[in-house]
C-alpha cells in the first residue's frame, strides 16, 4: 500500500500513481531519527491542471451515481479502514512522529466522518410542499458542487483530510486533497483504499506540492469549493484568494488555546488535563492547550502537580511505547525551543525544561521534552504567537473576569476549556467566551463527527465549520423546483410576479 516500497511518493490520478513532470522533490523524513527517508515530487501548474482536469472529467458520472450506489462505496472504505488502520497508524508515525496509539486515535476521529457519511442519503433530503399554489408543488434539493480541493497541514495527515472528503464524495463530488509535503503518504494510502473499495477512477486524486500546488487549486476555473486547514496566515491567504476566484472556501486557521482553572476545580483531574493536553502529539494539535489560566490563588499547587506529571513523561520514538514522540522537522523544533529561550529572557520561571531531554530515539532525532513555565506575561512572544510544540505557560491572574477577558480579547477562538466543580461559573463561561469549541472539564473538546468543528475569529475565515450538518452544506448547493403539471394552454399571460393563488 501507498507505494511504500518506493522511494518517491507521487501524486494519485484516475485509481493510479502519477508522477507529473515537473522534477521538483522534498526530502520526507523520520522525526525519530532525523533521517530522510523518501522524497516527495511537488507539482507544477501543469502537474496540478492534469490533476484537477481528471477529477472534473470524472464527476458529471459520479454525480449521477444513485446515493444508494454511492453510499455503499462509503460503506465498503469504511470498513477496509477498520479492518487496516494499524497500517495507516504506522504510516502517520514514521512520517509525523506522533506515538502509534495516537496516531491510531486520530485515524479513528476520522473514521468517525466516514462513518457520518455513510447516512448521508438522510441528510440530504430535500422538502417537498405539495400545492403550494393551486396545483403547484414545490421542492428543494441538494446538489453536488464539482471539484472540490481539499488542503491539509501535517498535524493530523490522516484525520483533517477525513473531515471532508466522506462527506464530499458522498455527496457526488470529486476530490483533489493536496496533503502537507511534511507527512504526504496517508494520503496516498487513502487513495488506494477508496480504489479498494470501488470508487470510481478520478473521483479522489491527490495532488503533491507546495504552494505551486495550492495556488492552482486555488485560481482554476473546474475547482468549485475549497477546504483549508493550517496556519493563520496561509488560511487568512487561500480565503481571500479563493473567493476573489468565485469559490466556496472554509479556510480553518490556527490557535492559541486557554484552560482556565478555577480556585475550586479538582486540581489533580486538572493537572492530568493540562498534561494531556499539552503535550499530547508534542503540542502539535489545533486544539492543544497552550495557556494554563490559573485563577486566584491556584497557581502554587497546580503547577506543583503539572510538573511532577511531566517529569514523568516518557519522549521517544513513537514505535517504542513512548508517551510522546519528536517534533515534525528540525526547523520546528529549533523554533519552538527558541519561544523557550525567550521566555526565559523575558522572566518566565522554567519549571520543567524540554530543552534537556534525553529521549529514547535516534541521535538526531526532533527531540524536545515537555517544558513548562510559569509566571509568563502576556508580553511575551510564547504567550502572544502560536508555538506549536509541548510548551506550557502558565499565566496567573486574580479573578474569572480577568481570565475571560484574556481569551476573548485574544486574536483566535478555536478552542478552550474550564474547569470547576461550579456549574453557574461553567455555565457563564461557554455563554459569554468567543470561542468556537468549548470544554467543561474537557481539554480538547473536539466535537463528534455529526456536530461540527471550527473556531472563530482568526481560527476560521468563511462561516462553515468543517462536517456535521455544516459539512454537508458545504459540499451541496440548494436548489428549489416550483412544478405545475396542467396543461400549459390553461396558465394564459401574465406579466405580473409570480403570487400563491
Ligand atoms: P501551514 O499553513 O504551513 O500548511 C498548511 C497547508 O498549506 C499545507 O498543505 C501547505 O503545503 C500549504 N501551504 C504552506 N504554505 C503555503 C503558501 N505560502 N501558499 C499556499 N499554501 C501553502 O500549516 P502546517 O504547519 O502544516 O500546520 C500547522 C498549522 O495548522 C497550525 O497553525 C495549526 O493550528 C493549524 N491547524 C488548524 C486546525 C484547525 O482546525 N483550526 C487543525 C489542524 C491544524
């Protein structure tokens, strides 16, 4: 599967691999050893309009295709997914470095949409009103929009992508997912199951690349909606982008996520939380907590009990029964470790510090332990930006007012936690906080895949979340019929507006 034997990871065209003409490579490597294992091709304009032009020759067909047809393919991947996603388990792990029974946790979160998308002939019905004018009915349908471009960050190479495409290929759409070039080969091993299971040639593709590849997604005239995750940035650029060019964009950005910890919160059940949380995955999750919000008095203690969790955390290679495993690149590691060098210029009290871990994995392995640090300011550049590893600040402040307004006056929304034994205080707090996903003694309150998942503010441009209900208007058009079946003789002229009558 996924032409792991090869040397070359390419792109997936009409139920075959295709490696384009352009030349141009990446190196992929291991995080737990720091060697380069395979290098991936990156396309060029013309690679990605051969790409995008097989999937819009084969969606008039699959569009077509009864939902019943349809659904059973769904169907069909779904279970060739259950029965194999150890393999697509150790593929996440050799490429992104995650630990194997996260890596297998992330690809059962996905497995959660196809499994949504398997009902989807409920979710598309249409209404129907039946005289609505004298022998006039009426009648809305849902339609499929065409292409569809799906671009995806290295954090979850196998979950993000499953957000969408179950969905818009059950719907009757056709897929271009261009995947992070860090981690490209779950999405190639993806590909080879729909083929599996049956899904016609062209209806899911993928595309390798950079931003050569995206910005074709994003100016050709076949692609009709675009599905984004990843930075800020990048996000804030593909929604602008894609909606000047006429497309239907949802463009989910990054995070800064808070946990605020009440005075009267099980402080131990807290502390696992923020351990859990935090350096989960490394820290490399949208909805990891990164700002510790201690209130009134809290802080002592708390840190006291995050830091003897952390000690304990074993950092590894990810195949060894390691609690966490290594950064994606170097160059990642080198910049979250840099926030902590500048937290510790700045003041910040290094609790536990990541920067001498001694990990069970290769010699240049992307090593870098969890590390907290307390009394940070909201000056400080670990606090302001995003770092995206397994760094835990821990900001104290006096009251619940203070703590809220720090996340509402906060540039992103996508996620955050409280955690109380109060249930008016937890009550006030997913009523008054603006962010998009809230957790109650939850710390990454990452929505089932029926309702649906986004943040706010600079989290998300565009205003629909990724699956649920909202997923499936995002993949559909309505379109509403009004239907007389008289003899057209009997409606004479009438130039006035339509009215019931
Ligand atoms: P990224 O923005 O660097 O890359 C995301 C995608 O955009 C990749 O496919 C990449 O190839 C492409 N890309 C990169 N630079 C580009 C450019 N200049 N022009 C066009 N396309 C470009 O993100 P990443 O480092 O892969 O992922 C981490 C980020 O994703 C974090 O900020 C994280 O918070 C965010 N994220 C958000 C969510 C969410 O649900 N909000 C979920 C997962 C990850």
């Amino acid at each position: 599967m996924a032409n792991t034997g090869q040397s070359q990871i390419v792109h997936w065209v009409n139920n075959k691999p295709f490696h384009g003409s352009s030349g141009a490579t990446a190196p992929v490597t291991n995080p737990a050893t720091g060697e380069v294992t395979r290098e991936v091709v990156l396309a060029d304009t013309a690679d990605a309009q051969a790409v995008i032009e097989a999937a819009a020759a084969a969606f008039p067909a699959w569009r077509d295709t009864s939902l019943a047809k349809r659904t059973a393919i769904v169907f069909r991947f779904r279970e060739l997914l259950n029965e194999r996603k150890e393999e697509l388990a150790a593929i996440i792990t050799s490429e992104h470095g995650k630990v194997l029974s996260d890596a297998l946790g992330e690809v059962t979160r996905g497995q959660e949409v196809v499994e949504f998308a398997c009902g989807l002939p409920h979710l598309v019905k249409g209404g129907f009103t039946e005289n609505a004018s004298t022998e006039v009915d009426s009648f809305s349908v849902r339609q499929p929009l065409g292409v569809v471009g799906i671009i995806s960050p290295f954090n979850f190479p196998a979950m993000v992508p499953m957000w969408f495409f179950p969905i818009a290929i059950a719907a009757g759409n056709a897929v271009v997912l261009k995947p992070s070039e860090k981690d490209p080969s779950a999405a190639l091993w993806l590909a080879e199951l729909w083929a599996e299971a049956g899904l016609p040639d062209g209806v899911f593709n993928v595309l390798q690349g950079d931003k050569l590849a995206v910005d074709e997604l994003l100016s050709h005239e076949a692609v009709k909606a675009i599905s984004f995750v990843g930075s800020t940035p990048i996000a804030r650029h593909v929604y602008a982008t894609g909606t000047a060019n006429g497309k239907r964009v949802q463009a989910l950005g990054g995070a800064k996520n808070h946990a605020v910890i009440l005075p009267d919160a099980d402080l131990d059940l807290a502390a696992d939380a923020m351990v859990n949380a935090g350096f989960g995955s490394a820290g490399e999750r949208c909805m990891a907590i990164s700002a510790v919000v201690a209130v009134g008095g809290v802080a002592d203690e708390l840190v006291a009990k995050i830091a003897e969790r952390a000690g304990s955390i074993k950092t590894g290679d990810g195949t060894r029964g390691c609690d966490m495993g290594p950064l994606v690149t170097a160059a990642h590691r080198d910049r979250v470790a840099s926030y902590v060098d500048a937290a510790e210029r700045d003041g910040a009290k290094i609790v536990v510090d990541g920067r001498q871990v001694r990990a069970d994995g290769g010699e240049d392995g992307f090593w870098l332990g969890p590390t907290l640090l307390d009394h940070v300011g909201t000056g400080m550049s670990c606090y302001t930006d995003e770092i995206f590893g397994p760094v835990l600040s821990v900001v104290r402040v006096e009251t619940y007012d203070e703590a809220l307004s720090l996340i509402n006056s906060n540039p992103y929304g996508n996620g955050t936690a409280i955690f109380t034994n109060d249930g008016g205080a937890a009550r006030r707090f997913h009523n008054e906080v603006e962010v998009g996903m809230v957790g109650i003694n939850v710390p990454i309150p990452v929505p089932m895949a029926y309702y649906s998942f986004g943040g706010w503010k600079s989290s998300l441009f565009g205003d629909t979340h990724a699956h649920g209900t909202e997923g499936v208007h995002f993949f559909t058009r309505g379109k509403v019929v009004t239907s007389r079946w008289l003899n057209p003789s009997h409606g004479g002229l009438n130039l006035g507006f339509p009215q019931t009558a």
